[in-house]
C-alpha cells in the first residue's frame, strides 16, 4: 500500500479545512461543470457495488464520465468472482491493478476500510451496511452551502427515523462540527435518535439540542428541516405504526408557517414522506440536492486522484 494515499473511509478522519476544500470545490464545479470535463482524462474508475444501489451508484459513474474519465466494475456481488467465495481484500487487491480510483458500497460494516488496507488505489466507502454513508453527507453540506450561504449557525430539524438512519447520524455528527446552533429532533418515541449520540454532541459541542413529537411544533424555528422516512420495519405491530406514519408526512399544512427561506431536504428514496404537493413550493430543494450529490462527488474524485 502507497504511504500517505488518501481515502474517504468516514468524514470523521477528515479535518473541517478538508471538508470545506471539497465542498467548495463542488460549489465551483456546479457552476461550470463543462470547465471540467477533461480533469480525469485516461483515469478509470471501478464500482464496486456488493449491494442495490440507484443514485449513488449513477451518480458515481456520472461524475467520473463528466471528468473525462472511464469506468469499470459491477452492480450485483453475483456476477462478480464473489460468487465463488472471493474475498474483499483479493478483489480489490486484483482492481488495483486495472483502475486508478475504487467506489465501493458494502451491506457488511467496515468492509471499505478493510480493503483500504490492501489497495494502491484511493478507496470511497459508498455506503457500508448501517453505518457511514459519508459521500450522502458530503451531499448534504453542498446543498446547505449553495442554498444557506454558509454551513454554520443553522437551527436544523431532522424528521423520521432517527435510531436507524445512517444519514441522519452522519449528517448530525458533520454539522457539529460546523458550529450549529441547534438539532431539533421530531420522531416518534419508537424511533429517537440514540442516546450515545445525544452524549456525545452535549459533550464535544456548545449546542442545544430539543426533541419534540411533532412537525407543527417547531416548523417557525427552522432554517432546514431535514426528512427522512418512517420504517414501518422498525415496528414491532401494524397498529402502532398505522398510528404514528401520518403524523411525519410532510404537507403544505404543516409548512405554512415556516420561514421562507428554511429549506427542505431529503436522501430519497421517498416514499410517503413527503406529499406531492410540497414539490412545488420552492423550500423544497431534495431533487436538487440530488443533483449536488453529482458535483461533490467530481470534487471528491478529482481531491483523491490529486488532480489540480
């Protein structure tokens, strides 16, 4: 393995200076991508997908393509040598050999970091089973740039599945970092964000931190209001989460008395979450946040490969 070869493992190895470069990088790149696209001319790009991927996956192979670059790799663990029993680090160790840069989501925690150990090549974690996600977040800090001027000082309210949600976690640890004012948590009792995780941000951070049961409540106070979906999985019986489901779907109701300029943001997939009819109010910013998700992830790529 090269000394000193840069990874995206977890946001948590990088230093907000690091963050910050690929964040406005992606700024820059969303506002003239064409000034790009010869960067990563004659480098290739293996997706390693273990796992069912749709945005991040496109998205990936999108980015190097508008570099100039070229792209190897497969979507489905089946029709790959995994199949016949090989491991990780064999795969990767064989990639190595015919791409200059890896993306690699994984349904097993810590399986990207466990090939960054046998690579020669930069490796992205894409996702690993329930635990990082960190190009989502890298997402999600664009998108908060580009449309609130500035990552710091936001009152930010994340609705939904708080216990499970990878980026949710992610997002919330980030955005710590940056100097937030305050997290305001709206979930069902069933779906609270962990307590490890409220220790933690009261200890390492000057920041309030308020939970509430619903929307309604708190929606005049937000700067972004973050959703993600109720899993009806987590339920252990139909009646409770029948009872609870309709109170986190957003609808023009529930959002007229926010400020105008809060912003609403989503990972998708969605699935009822969101009302339809909130599409058209312009606070409401998700699909376009997927698209930002196109340019950091250039930046990403073009940061890893030390591409000027």
């Amino acid at each position: 393995m090269k000394k000193n070869l840069k990874h995206l493992i977890g946001l948590q190895d990088y230093s907000t200076k690091e963050i910050k470069e690929i964040v406005d990088l992606g700024e820059k790149i969303s506002l003239s991508p064409e000034k790009y696209s010869n960067k990563c001319h004659g480098k290739i790009l293996a997706t390693l997908f273990y796992e069912p991927s749709t945005r991040t996956k496109f998205s990936f192979e999108s980015a190097m393509l508008r570099l100039g670059g070229n792209i190897i790799g497969f979507s489905d663990a089946n029709t790959s040598s995994v199949s016949k029993g090989e491991s990780v680090a064999d795969t990767i160790r064989v990639m190595s050999f015919y791409a200059d840069i890896a993306v690699m989501r994984h349904p097993k925690e810590g399986a990207p970091k466990l090939a960054a150990e046998y690579t020669n090549i930069p490796i992205i974690n894409a996702g690993d089973g329930g635990h990082l996600h960190p190009t989502q977040t890298l997402t999600d800090l664009l998108t908060i740039q580009k449309y609130k001027g500035s990552l710091e000082n936001h009152v930010i309210g994340l609705c939904g599945d708080l216990k499970y949600g990878r980026t949710v976690h992610s997002l919330i640890k980030t955005m710590a970092r940056f100097n937030t004012k305050k997290f305001v948590l709206i979930s069902p009792e069933e779906l609270m964000l962990p307590n490890s995780l409220k220790r933690y941000l009261k200890e390492n951070y000057d920041l309030e931190i308020i939970e509430v049961r619903k929307i309604e409540e708190v929606i005049e106070d937000l700067d972004i209001l973050y959703m993600t979906r109720i899993q009806r999985e987590r339920f252990f019986n139909e009646e409770d989460y029948l009872k609870l489901k309709d109170s986190y779907i957003l609808t023009k109701d529930k959002i007229k008395n926010a400020k105008k300029d809060m912003i609403i943001m989503h990972p998708l997939p969605r699935v009822n979450e969101i009302a339809y009819e909130v599409d058209e109010d312009k606070r409401a910013i998700y699909f376009n946040q997927a698209k930002m998700g196109l340019f950091v992830r250039m930046a990403l790529i073009m940061k890893l490969l030390e591409v000027e």
